[in-house]
C-alpha cells in the first residue's frame, strides 16, 4: 500500500487514543466544544492527508471523498466559531447544518458509483430484498428520527434541513445492505472490501446513535460520536487505497459461501427483528398495525416469488437432467462407433502403430508393424535401439497427453530418422506410439534443398545462395576480399567445339577454383562463363592468391582429346574498405572486372584502383 496510508493508520489510532483520554478525563462541561474541535482537526488531518496522495494519482472518486470530507469540516469549524462567539441564531444552525448534508450526500453518491445495479437489475428477489431493505431502514427511521424531529426543530427550514439529512441516513444504511445485495462493479480483495463496508456501517450507525441520544437527552453521549467520524472517512480512503491489492481466491470463494448462507435469510431476519421491535417500542395502534401489514405483504411478496423461481429451477433442473441423459446416451453410441472406428484405423493405418504399457512391454501392434518384425522376438539391434529411445522420451515427459519427436538411429554406415508420436489413453496404464521412418522423405528434402541452391552443371553454389551466406559470414570477420572472375574466349570454345565441350571446360574450371579455396571460403557459379569467390584474406594475400589464380586458368584444359586455353580477368573489392554488404561488394567487383577486361585481359585489378584513376 501506499507510504500515505501507512502513515494516515498510525495517525487515526494516535488520534482516537488521544481524543478519547481527553474526553473522559474533561469535566462535562468541556466535553462538546472539545469533541467538535477533536472531529475539526481529524477531519483536516484526514483531508491533508488525502489531498498530498490525490496530487501523485489523482482519480474522481478520491476528489468526491475529500470534497465530502471538506464539507464536514467546514461544518465543524463553523460550529466552533459559533460556539465561540455565542451564535444562537436559527437561521445560521441550519447554515452550519448544510455542509453536513453535503457531506452526507457525496458518501452517497460515493457509494451509488461503486454498487453492481446490473446485477441487482437482473434477479427480482434481489430487488424486492432492497425494498424490504429500504421499508425496514425507513421505519426504523421513524421510530428513532423522523418522529422526534418536529419537537426539536423550530423553522420549517430547520424540519426541512433534518428531515433531508435523517433520509440520508437511511439512504446511507439501505446503501450498506445493498453491499450485500447486489456486491461491486469491480472486486476487490477482501482487505478492501471490509475498508467499505467499515466505513459506511460506522457512518451510518454513529448517526442513528447521536439522534436516539440527542433526541433522549443524552446530549453528553452524542458529542462523545463526534471524534468517531474522521474514522469512517479513514476506513473510505483506505478502500480506495487498497483497491489495488491482489484478489485472493480463498478470501473471495469464503466471502461467496457466506453470502449463499446469509443471502436466502437475511431479508426473514430483518423482519423479524423489526416486527420485535416495532412491539416493544411505545408506538400507536395505527402505526404497530401498518408496520405488520407492510412486513407481512413483503413476506408473502418473497414468498411467492421464490416459489415461483424455485418451480422455474426445478423445470431448469429437470430439462437439463433429460438432456444430460440424452447426451450421455448420444455420447456412449458415438464413443462405441469411435472405438470401431478406431479398431478399423489400427488396422488399416499404413505407418507402424505399437501398443505398450507402463512397463515399457509391447502389447499389440498393428499390421505394418508386424510386417517390420516388432512383433518378434528378440528386437533387431536396430529397434531395440530405437525402442529405449522412445520409452526414455515418454517416461520423462510423463503426464503429457500426447508429444511427438524425433529419433535418429544408426544402422551399418547408415543413419536412419524416424518420428514418434505417441497418444495416451486416459485412465488406463498404456500408450500408442505411432512410429514412421522418413529417411527418405529427409534425404529427399534435403536434396531438392540443395538443388535450389547450387548450380546444376558445376555443383557450385548460386548466386543466391552465396549471397545469402556471405551476408551471414560479413559481421563475423575483420577483412576479407571479394573475386569476380570472368572466362576470355569462351564464347570461341562453344563455337568451335560445341557447347558440351564449353560444359566441361566450365566443370574443369569450377573444380580448378574449388582446389585454390579453404574451407571457410566461398565459391560461386553466376552464370555463363562468370564466378565469385570470397576469400578471408587482406589485400596483399588476395593479391598472391589472384596471381596463383591466373596461372591455374592459363593452363591448357584437355577436354574430349581436344587442347583448350582461356584467360581470366578478374576484378577484386576489398571487406569492409570497398563495401560492407554482398551487393556493394559483387557491385565494385564486377566494375573492377569489366575495367580490367576491356583494358587488358588475363590480369586482376582491385576496385580500390579505379578510385584511385
């Protein structure tokens, strides 16, 4: 929670203990002017207090608490300074009296923003509870305000002005039952939950309580109330400033199992403790009649409509009871033909299917698993080596309904890939593991795979693909240099000897470029007669290496007893100096390339030179 409201906690407990010392140990003729000051000064403290945690989260509903709490203050220190001066003035009481009505009329208002109406909207027995609720607040209020207030009001405007605050008292109580009527917008954790209902009993009852002995003559026990309410406007700000915490489910399932055992009696309780009441209370024949024919009609009112919804449940009940009975029958058919259909799948399933239990025994398998000899004894090295691998997968996951993997299994100088997925049968000690060998179907994908990514004739990577790993290799080096390598007189060989002749000087030359490179470095076709390296070597190495380069390519090419000689020119860009991606690089080779081709042929020339031309 906030530091404020640890902070406002100690200051309310300090405050109540200290109040309450000062009080009864005051003579009584000290104790209401000290019980308004005490009510004054907790009351600014609390609005203070409230007012330093609005400027940091400022929200509607804490402005109404210290709006309403501001008033009540108001009305204190107003009382203070009449009281001083000896302001006796009718007209002024009933100024002093206003803010607390306002007081009182923002907790309401407070109260009706926080309550569910949609809920409350929804169940008529909860509606016709908040009326029994209401009726009951209502001649409770009677008996102990309404009917006293004429005698101790001397204006019509002092009558209007208590009047108007003693129904907002029941307003006030009807609220605290609607807490438990209708509950929340939003829940709150029971900590919260318990700040409000506090709050709002404690304002509630304190003003039921200074009317019964202000109206009784116990004026001395009615001002002794007053340092009580700072304390509801506490139990207020603590709700807003705890409704953050966590719900808890526990707190919230409790909080649900009493209101299922209050809910159905509370409205009977009430009644029969006003109709208690209302009897022993020195109150007319008329009146004691008309309450008991109002708590009766509400009575048999609620009767009636729970009979009505308890014979619209029983109907729910037992509709939903036939279709239930219905599904389940449904459910067992379908569950029967599903097993048929299942038994038929096993059989007929082309991939090898094998039933085992929890101690890893094989217990059946289906036909394709029988032709593949797992229904034999002993196991081939092979799926015994195959079966551990699976059962191992399967106890260490237990609890997984279903899982799929996949095994690698290693037969001669072969390796072998299968998938198991198995499917556990709920409530029974045994699992199916559908086993499928994909080698070939790897082997396969793996091959079209590469088939997208090299050249056809030469083996040798695309353009693409050297493209797409060169930019993978970039950020992992310090240097490197780009070769772009174009064949001089190639277009003569095919002329002259044909294209197949061209297609094998072209595979020499692949193979001729393939045995100068490392590992780690690249070689590509683009096509035609042009091809990329990529070296991990500085300037003056790719210089060394161009150089052995132009004197592999000038050797003769023996090709269909035939004596064949092309020359290469080859343009070079430096990494990172002449580009730092694989496009600029290819870009500044090929310029280099075509610079040296068109000048002079069978040489090399670095990109950075033409730069420097």
């Amino acid at each position: 929670m906030p530091h404020v409201f640890k902070r406002m906690t100690g200051g309310i407990i300090v405050y109540l203990v200290v109040s309450y010392a000062v009080l009864f140990l005051s003579p009584d003729s000290y104790v209401a002017p000290l019980a308004v000051t005490l009510s004054a000064i907790g009351s600014l403290a609390i609005v203070l207090a409230s007012a330093t945690y609005y400027r940091r989260s400022p929200s509607r509903k804490l402005a109404w608490l210290i709006l309403a709490m501001t008033a009540y203050f108001i009305s204190d220190l107003g009382t203070l300074i009449s009281g001083y001066f000896s302001l006796t003035s009718v007209n002024l009481n009933v100024a002093l009296d206003f803010p607390y009505t306002i007081h009182l009329l923002m907790i309401n208002f407070f109260l009706y923003q926080l309550l569910d109406f949609e809920h409350l909207r929804s169940q008529k027995l909860l509606i016709l509870d908040s009326l029994t609720l209401f009726t009951v607040s209502m001649i409770v209020g009677y008996l102990t305000i309404f009917q006293f207030i004429p005698e101790f009001t001397k204006t019509p405007l002092q009558q209007s002005s208590w009047l108007l605050y003693a129904f907002l008292t029941i307003l006030l109580t009807l609220f605290f039952f609607l807490l438990y009527a209708s509950g929340l917008k939003k829940e709150v954790s029971l900590t919260s939950f318990i700040f409000l209902t506090s709050g709002t009993f404690l304002l509630g009852i304190m003003n039921f309580l200074f009317y019964s002995f202000l109206f009784n003559d116990f004026t001395v026990y009615a001002t002794l109330l007053l340092p009580l309410y700072p304390l509801s406007s506490y139990f207020f700000i603590s709700f807003l400033l705890s409704r953050q915490l966590p719900v808890i489910k526990k707190q919230q399932d409790f909080m649900l199992r009493i209101e299922q055992i209050l809910r159905p009696s509370f409205s009977y309780i009430l009644l029969l403790l006003l109709i208690t009441y209302v009897t022993f209370s020195p109150v007319s024949t008329r009146f004691y009649f008309i309450t008991i024919a109002t708590t009766f009609l509400l009575f048999l009112t609620r009767q009636f409509l729970s009979y009505r919804e308890n014979i619209r449940l029983l109907r729910e009940t037992t509709s939903l009871q036939e279709n239930l009975e219905n599904i389940v029958s449904q459910k067992t058919e379908l569950l029967r033909l599903r097993e048929q259909e299942f038994k038929a799948l096993f059989l007929s399933y082309p991939q090898m299917v094998l039933e085992v239990n929890q101690a890893s025994h094989i217990l059946s398998g289906n036909p394709a698993a029988i032709r593949k000899g797992w229904m034999e004894k002993p196991l081939t090295d092979e799926q015994t080596h195959l079966f551990k691998q699976v059962m191992d997968t399967l106890h260490a996951n237990k609890g997984v309904p279903s899982l799929s993997k996949t095994f690698y299994v290693q037969r001669d100088q072969e390796e072998l890939i299968y998938t198991m997925t198995s499917i556990c049968i709920a409530d029974q000690e045994r699992v199916f593991i559908i086993l499928s060998d994909i080698t070939d179907d790897v082997r396969q994908e793996q091959w079209l795979e590469k088939l997208g990514n090299h050249d056809a004739l030469t083996r040798l990577p695309n353009r693409r693909f050297f493209e797409e790993q060169l930019q993978t290799l970039l950020p992992a080096i310090r240097y490197g240099s780009l070769l772009f390598v174009d064949l001089d007189g190639f277009k003569a060989i095919n002329d002259t000897y044909g294209h197949d002749a061209g297609d094998l000087l072209l595979q020499e030359t692949a193979y001729r470029l393939q045995q100068l490179t490392q590992q780690d470095e690249l070689v590509a076709r683009l096509g035609g007669d042009e091809f990329i390296l990529f070296l991990l070597r500085d300037e003056q190495e790719t210089t060394a290496f161009a150089t052995t380069l132009l004197a592999s390519l000038n050797e003769p090419f023996h090709i269909n007893n035939q004596i064949m000689s092309v020359t290469p020119s080859i343009g070079i860009s430096l990494y990172p100096n002449d580009g730092k991606s694989s496009n600029v690089l290819l870009i500044r080779a090929d310029e280099a390339m075509y610079h040296i081709k068109n000048t002079n042929k069978n040489n090399f020339q670095f990109a950075a030179q033409l730069k420097r031309n």
